[in-house]
C-alpha cells in the first residue's frame, strides 16, 4: 500500500485538469440557460436560486479542521459543529454555478473564497462517512477549475489529492469484512472516483473502477438485496449504499466508461437489479419495518437517542428513496413517472438540472 501511496504521489504533481465530469458540463450549463430563458418554471426556479447566490457573497466561509459526523449521535457537539460548517458546501457550489450561468466574476470569486478556505484548513482523516459530505466542494471545483488563480489551483488540488490519498491508504479498510465491503465502502469508492475525475488523475479512477466491481460483486445480492440491508434490516442503508454506487455509475459513464448500472458481478449482482428490488416498497405494494433485527449497536444507540426514524418497527417512508431515484433515472428513463409521482415537492432546482443532463445525453 505504501508503494501505491508513493507512485500516486509522484504521478498526481502532473496531472491535467479537463472539461467538467463531475459537475454539469459546458453543453449542459448552456442547455440549462436555454431553459431558463424560455421555460417559466425553469425561469422561476432560477430566481430562487439567483437569491440564495446573492445572499451568499455576503457570507463568510466556516471550514472546519476535521469533519466529524461518523459515529456520532445527534447533539454531540463536534457532530453540530460539523452540521454547521458543511452548510458551506452547497453555498461553494450554488456560487460557482451562478459563475458559469452569468459569468460574473464576484460568484467565482467568492466560491473560490470558500474553497481556498477549506482547503488551507481541513484535515483528511480517510473517514468516507465524514468525506462523502465533500461532494458540492468538488462539484465546485470542477465548475471552476479553469478559471481560478494557478497558485489557488495548486491549494485546492493539493487537499483533494490528500483526500483521496486518506481514503485509499486508511487503516480502516480491510478488503474481505466490515467497512471494506459495506456502504463505508461505496462512500470510499465515490469520493476517490469524483476527485479522480475533477483532477483527471487515471490512478485514482483506475483504482476506483477495479475496486468498484469487486465492491457490486461482495455487498450486493443476485435476488437485489444488499450486505448493507441484511446487516442493519432497514430500506435506510440499502438507499444509502445504492446511492454513492450510483453517483459513480453515473460519473464513469458520463466520463465514456463502463455501464456499471447493468453491469453483472460474476455471482450476478448487479445496481440494476437492487435498484428494482427496492421499487416495490417505494410504489407501496411491499411495507417494511425497519432496524428490528439490526446487528449494529449504534442503530440502537440512535433509537435510545430518539432520532426520528431510528425507533425498531418505524415504517420505511417511500419518498426516503429520492436520492436513488433521482439517479437512476439517468440510466432508465421508465422510472420517470415514479419520480415524479414520488417527489411531492415537483419540479425543484436539482431535477432541472437532472433533466438536463438526460436531455444533452438522449441528443448526443
């Protein structure tokens, strides 16, 4: 392991940045001004989103040293601490994409702020729980990577590559059990894959993908269930397993990869097939009562805490499968309707740009 930590080390100082994998791309960012301009709701949903913009020039950036939420039940003051600083990451991103969308530069500017902020003072501690809050700050970068400094570029790239480097030399990543072959696992997989990809750095994707197939093969089942699900017997870590894997899918195959959503492990596992296992809970034709027979001591220890929906026997809540949804429609585009039946909310920010990344795919 030492060996791949050193060789990535000296690989990684000439790596080039390219167009935007991670986050929406230049034809995507000009399909989605397109929509605004001649789409009402598309136009009204941007309004709202130009305010948030605005309000967020004026905000100062809140990094913390170490993210701590792993582990933690809620009002542990280190978990609120965090929960507080990681609100800065949809305020990096919501700037950087206003930057893209209008082109001025004090969004750029100030999503930049926010950036150099975190990276000068956060310290990676190759937790995926803790690191798969990072996302937004990647997906900002990513917008914005061509377009800052070169001295802040070398800052941000620097605790990215640290980043990635935590996660794939951490300690706590046994291959064969626990936290090496459960959602730890796709969290690891989707962080060391989005910074690949923001940096253009093939050891960092290639180590994702050979370890990707090998993580769809060990945590997930040919019937669609998943180690995650019979481990803690609730929908919640099935949804949040199948979530990072799908982020990743997503990414490799926008990147021209693989198509690791229909893709079959050699005992014949597959996302596909544990994204349909779930839809008959989320339609309603299936209940399911989760955590009663859980193994994991900290799922009881949130139930004694009284976090909502930690309690044995709370009933899964259907629209908790968004985010799965929301993803895998990108690769099957028959769950559309039961998207939209499901998200009561209706077309928000997020699904316009979903569906601009659908259409720009079915045009090309």
């Amino acid at each position: 392991m030492k060996t791949i930590a050193i060789t990535l080390l000296f690989s990684l100082s000439i790596s080039v940045s390219f167009a935007q994998l991670v986050s929406l791309n230049a034809t995507e960012i000009t399909a989605l001004k397109q929509q605004i301009k001649k789409d009402g709701r598309a136009k009204k949903l941007y309004a709202n989103f130009k305010i948030l913009a605005d309000a967020y020039l004026d905000e100062v950036p809140n990094p913390v040293d170490t993210i701590r939420t792993e582990g933690l039940l809620k009002g542990n003051p280190k978990k609120e601490r965090t929960a507080l600083a990681l609100k800065d990451m949809n305020k990096m991103f919501i700037l950087a994409l206003e930057f893209k969308i209008t082109g001025e530069r004090k969004y750029l500017n100030k999503s930049n702020e926010f950036l150099i902020a975190w990276a000068k003072l956060n310290q990676p501690n190759g937790d995926p729980i803790d690191d798969t809050n990072l996302d937004n700050a990647i997906e900002a970068y990513d917008l914005i990577k061509e377009n800052i400094p070169a001295s802040d570029k070398i800052i941000i790239t620097d605790w990215l590559k640290r980043t990635a480097l935590a996660e794939i030399n951490s300690k706590r990543m046994n291959r064969n059990r626990g936290t090496g072959i459960n959602n730890w696992n796709a969290h690891r997989l989707k962080i060391v894959g989005e910074i690949g990809y923001a940096l253009n750095n093939k050891e960092f994707i290639d180590w994702t993908i050979d370890r990707f197939k090998k993580h769809i093969e060990v945590n997930l089942n040919e019937d669609g269930t998943s180690l995650d699900f019979k481990d803690r017997d609730a929908m919640h870590y099935h949804i949040y397993d199948l979530e990072p894997m799908l982020k990743l899918a997503l990414l490799i195959k926008r990147a021209g990869g693989e198509d690791f959503y229909n893709y079959q492990s050699p005992k014949l596992s597959s996302i596909k097939k544990s994204v349909e296992w779930l839809i008959p809970y989320i339609k309603g034709e299936k209940q399911h009562e989760e955590y009663v027979n859980t193994t994991v001591k900290f799922d009881r220890d949130r139930a004694k805490n009284n976090e909502p929906g930690f309690a044995p026997g709370t009933m899964f809540k259907p629209s908790l499968a968004l985010p799965v949804l929301k993803l895998s429609v990108y690769f099957d585009l028959n769950q559309t309707n039961l998207l939209s039946s499901l998200n009561e909310k209706g077309k928000d920010w997020q699904m316009l740009m979903d569906e601009i990344r659908y259409k720009v795919k079915s045009n090309n």
